[in-house]
C-alpha cells in the first residue's frame, strides 16, 4: 500500500480514539471549553446516556463569527500560540482537537453569540472533507454544542458503550469532579428531561461547605481536617478525611493541580505514605485536594486525556504534599484505625450519597447539623479554618494525660514558701523574654545573618550555623535510631569498591541512621533516608557519605551525624525574616545547650555603645 494522506474525516476519527473514550469524556472536554470562556452558568442535557444527545450550553464570551469555522478545524485553537504558552499553560483546553474529533464521531452543531454581536451564528461540519456550514441562529450571549448520536459513524466503538445507566453514571462523576474544581460558577445536570443534579454557585466559605457537603456526603464533612499548607510557590488547600473517616467513606479521592481534574499517582503515593501509619492496607484515604503550582514548573501535555501530569521538582511536591498531609493528621490526635476498630462495635462501610443511584438533588437538601465531633482544623500553613469543634469528644490519650496531672502532688516548698496574696497586694514585675531564647529577630541582614534583640543589647546569628547545629541534632539517632522514609523513586548509585566494604561494616550505623542501602553487584540502590535528608541532593551525598566511611577504621552515629550536617547543602541558602524567626524557634526547642553556651561562628555581640558614644554630640 503507498505513503498517503489521510482524508480529514478519518483523521480526526482516529483523534477521537484518544479524545472520546466515552459520552463521560465529550462532557468533560465541552464542560472545560466553557470554563475557559469564563461562563459562570452551564446547563448540561444528556439523553440516553449520551448515546443520544449532549447538549452544553453556557454564558460565557461566545465565539465570534468569522472563527465559527475555524473552531471546528483540527488543531486550532485561542488558548496557545507559541511554544512558552505551551510550557505554562493556566487553562483547561490547549490542544486544540476536542471538537474536531468529536465532531467526526456525530453530529455536531455549535451554535455561538458574542457580546459584541447582534445575532447569533450556527456551525456544523459535514461531509467527508469536513466542509463547515455557517448560518443565522437566536442564542443569548454565550455557546451551546449539540452533540447527537455518538459513535453513529463508527460502529466498532458504539458497540463498546455500555448501559445507559452505567454511561450516565460516568457523566455523573465528571460533573461531580467539575463542581468542586469551581464552586463559583453554577452547574445543572438532566438527564432524559429530569433534572439529576443543580450546583448553585456560591462563593462564601459557609456555602462552600455546604457544596461540599452535597458532593462527598455527611459522614466525609464529619471526619474532615481541612487542610492550608504553603512552602514558596507551592500551596495545598482541601480536605482529608481522619483514619476513621477514611474507614467509612470509600472511592472518594479527588485532586486538582491547578484547577485540572487530576488522577496522578505521584500525588496518591504521597497522600497514601502520610496516612501508613493510620490506615490499615485494606483501606484507602478519602481526600478533597487542591494544589496550586507555578505553571512553568509542571507539564500537563503527557497524557492523552490529561490525567495526569509531571513535575519538574517531583520529590519536591511529592515531600510537600505528604507534610501536609501529614501535618493535618498529626494535629488531630487521632488513633490508629487498629486502636479505633473494636469486635463489639465494627465500623460501616460508607458509599457516597451523591451518586446517580439515588435519583434525587441532594444539593436542594438542607444539610444535616454537625454532631459535636464536627469538621476540625488540621492547618499546617497557619491558616484559619471556620470548621472547628466546637465540643471535642473524649479522647483517651489526653484523659490519661490529665489523671496524672491530678495526681501528681504540688512541691512542699512552693506551698509553705507561697503567702497568701490578694490582687491588691500582688506586686507588677516587667515582662522578660523567655530564658530558653536567643532573643527576639529584627531583621536579617545580606540574607545569611539574623539582627537579634537580646536584652538591652544586640547581636548577629550566622543562620548556616544555627541551620547546621540544628540538622547535626535533628540526625543523631540517639538510642531509638532515626525512623527510614521511602523515596518515592529509589536512586540507584554506581560506587567504587572500598565504598560498597564500607557499606557492609558500617551496615548497623546506616540502618540506625535512618539509610536505607540495598548492594546490587557494582551498584547500590539507595530507598529510603531519614526526613532531614529528604531535600538533598542523595546523587551526591550518599556517594559522598560511603567516601568517607571508608576512609574510617571507626566512626560513631555524632561523628556520622555531624560530618552529613557540614556537607548536607541547605535547602534554602538565603533566610527572610520568616524563615530565620522559624528556624531559630526550632533550633531554641531542639539544641536549648546553645543559647546558654553558644559554639564559636555562632552569636556575636554588637558593641553598641561604641556606635552610641560616636553618635553623641558635647
């Protein structure tokens, strides 16, 4: 057979086997086109289950008339021009093939008004060459896609559609999905002219939650640990549900990165190792996520549907997703779902509320009340949640704390020393800083220097010091070892002979180290390395770290612990005022030994009354 073109019409059906795997996906590319225009309303008519008619009508900018016939072209697009609007793309749409492909798969008529415009215009393509039709049509401003009798064309796909219901039950889940990316713009969903599902929308937090609410279901808001984490230009707002939340709601995992529907495994590995020590393997996270990343630094142009995407700092986000996580978790206190689960009360399986099934609009419902275990707050950031309890249950492990309290007696001296004193006669000390403090930061100078207010005097803090002192304690094991974090890829190292001996003798001190090595003939793959080392650069450091154990006939877990603090490169090499406040905070709670006997190159005084008496005029 000879080298030919291929006839437009066939082109774009075989565009479509990536495009259209099913009416769900005509919904959701149709439902992001409108997004993109900026429509705030989208009513969307299915019938059949799609098989029949797709109808999406929303209120957004319109498609003026002369780009009618251009919109169904392939490849053409108003979202990107050039190949930097590729590498940092913000909206849903970019490829340009959506309505090409759908197009040459059914009937497809679009029907547009711009503002600008008097009327509207109608366009549809036919024919084998694809030939655009344009004529006159009465429309408000904004666009409607009809899209009739899917697959009609094609008979080896139609005939790989499922049930109606099943259909309709993956259009309802897409529809699902869009709702929580956009709580402001109002969606309204019928199918076979009985209206299924009506998201108003809202913008307030209160009307959030209960949007939320209406999609995941009271038992998720009961459990839920809102969730506001930032690190640079990395932000990770949602919810997650608590272990024993988790326990009861099944198949709700919903992530976004930057706006996008979103079913990356990178994220799910991190969210499933925040919760490895809560939730059994027979139980998965319920979560509501959302990431926000600076658009050059993630590609989404790697998947056909657009699933999922890739990072250019992957550990990083992969680490940032599961602090937070992590954080949220830690803050509630919960139990292990072995401590939570009992013989005499087993927890219930939970399905989602929300499903097609049900046939009802459970949004036009009023919410349950919150029992008095509401939604809690489980801020890593700093943020301020409104979903607080108000009246915490019983917990065991801080009802045992506070028995103790109660039993441990009150020193003899304090009570016989102590005199009684009315409020009158209570006498006003000043305020002093805490003792166990450098000081109070004013300001950081040439990025590397903290100006510290200590007393009635001042002084500098080199922070690469204090950040050194704090990681050579942070990675001392002490007695009970540093605990191994997995790495998400494990990072397979080609070392030299007297490296992989060292590998061997120094075998305990590694594993105590929290450094996991496995020896593969010339290689070794590193897996797993404790949290402060989390954000080096491992290529470098662990070669570096087997270097120099075999240079050693004896080598202790301090000795270890300081050499990797001098040689582990800072993750940030220049403080702001916030960071400096935050690590002095952790190295004053971590290593109290160096604010009353600090090491050289750490504090040096300011000699102030020098500056002052030179300053003073006779």
């Amino acid at each position: 057979m000879p080298i030919q073109v291929l006839p437009p019409q066939l082109a774009n059906q075989i565009a479509a086997g990536e495009v259209v795997e099913r009416p769900a996906s005509v919904v959701k590319e149709l439902v992001e086109n409108s997004l993109d225009a900026g429509a705030t309303r989208i009513d969307i008519d299915i019938e059949k289950g799609g098989a029949k008619l797709i109808r999406i009508r929303d209120n957004g900018c319109g498609i003026n008339k002369d780009e009618l016939a251009m919109a169904l072209a392939r490849h053409a697009t108003s979202k990107i021009t050039t190949l930097d609007d590729l590498e940092a793309i913000v909206s849903l749409g970019f490829r340009g093939e959506a309505l090409a492909s759908i197009s040459s798969v059914s009937r497809l008529t679009l029907t547009s008004r711009t503002e600008a415009q008097n009327e509207a215009w109608q366009a549809y393509a036919e024919g084998r060459d694809m030939t655009v039709t344009v004529k006159p049509a009465a429309h408000p401003v904004g666009t409607t896609l009809e899209v009739l009798d899917l697959f009609y064309n094609t008979p080896a796909r139609r005939k790989f559609m499922r049930t109606e219901k099943t259909e309709f039950t993956h259009i309802d889940e897409v529809i699902r999905r869009i709702a929580l990316a956009r709580f402001d713009v109002a969606i309204s969903l019928t199918h076979n002219g009985k209206m299924v599902r009506q998201y108003r929308g809202v913008s307030e937090s209160s009307q959030q939650e209960r949007r939320l609410g209406a999609i995941c279901g009271s038992a998720f808001m009961t459990h839920a640990l809102a969730i506001e984490w930032q690190h640079g230009d990395l932000n990770l707002r949602g919810w997650v549900a608590d272990p024993a939340g988790s326990r009861q709601v099944t198949e709700l995992q919903y992530c976004y990165v930057n706006g996008r529907m979103m079913r990356d495994r990178l994220i799910n590995h991190a969210i499933r190792q925040a919760y490895q020590d809560k939730l059994g393997d027979d139980h998965q996270p319920a979560y509501v996520l959302y990431l926000q990343i600076d658009p050059h630094q993630v590609d989404v142009n790697v998947h056909p549907a657009k699933h999922e995407v890739r990072f250019h700092q992957s550990r990083l986000v992969h680490d940032f997703i599961y602090q937070g996580v992590l954080s949220a978790l830690q803050e509630t206190g919960a139990e292990t779902l072995a401590e939570l689960a009992t013989p005499e009360a087993p927890a219930e399986r939970w399905q989602p509320e929300n499903r097609q099934a049900a046939g009802a609009n459970h949004f036009a419902t009023p919410a349950a009340p919150t029992s008095a275990s509401g939604v809690s707050s489980g801020s890593g950031g700093g943020g301020n949640s409104n979903w607080q309890r108000k009246e915490p249950g019983y917990q065991p492990r801080e009802g045992k704390a506070y028995q103790q309290l109660l039993k441990t007696p009150e020193p003899p001296r304090a009570r016989e020393a102590a005199p009684a004193v009315t409020p009158a006669q209570k006498p006003e000390e000043p305020l002093h800083a805490h003792s166990q403090s450098f000081g109070r930061v004013l300001t950081v100078v040439r990025e590397h220097y903290a100006l510290i207010e200590r007393g009635t005097g001042l002084a500098l803090i080199a922070l690469p010091v204090a950040d050194r002192w704090l990681k050579q304690t942070q990675l001392d094991p002490a007695d009970e070892g540093l605990k191994p974090q997995p790495l998400l890829i494990p990072v397979r190292l080609k070392v030299d002979k007297p490296e992989r001996e060292a590998m061997g003798r120094f075998a305990e001190l590694l594993t105590r180290l929290g450094i996991d090595l496995q020896l593969d003939a010339q290689h070794v793959t590193l897996r797993a390395v404790p949290l402060p080392l989390r954000q080096q650069n491992l290529q470098n450091l662990i070669p570096e770290l087997l270097g120099y154990l075999a240079r050693q006939q004896d080598a202790s877990p301090a000795s270890v612990a300081q050499w990797l603090a001098r040689h582990a490169m800072a993750e940030h090499p220049h403080w702001n005022h916030s960071q400096a406040i935050a690590l002095l905070a952790e190295v004053e709670r971590l290593c109290p030994a160096l604010i009353k006997s600090p090491p050289s190159g750490l504090v040096q005084p300011i000699d102030i009354d020098t500056a002052l008496t030179a300053l003073k005029h006779e």
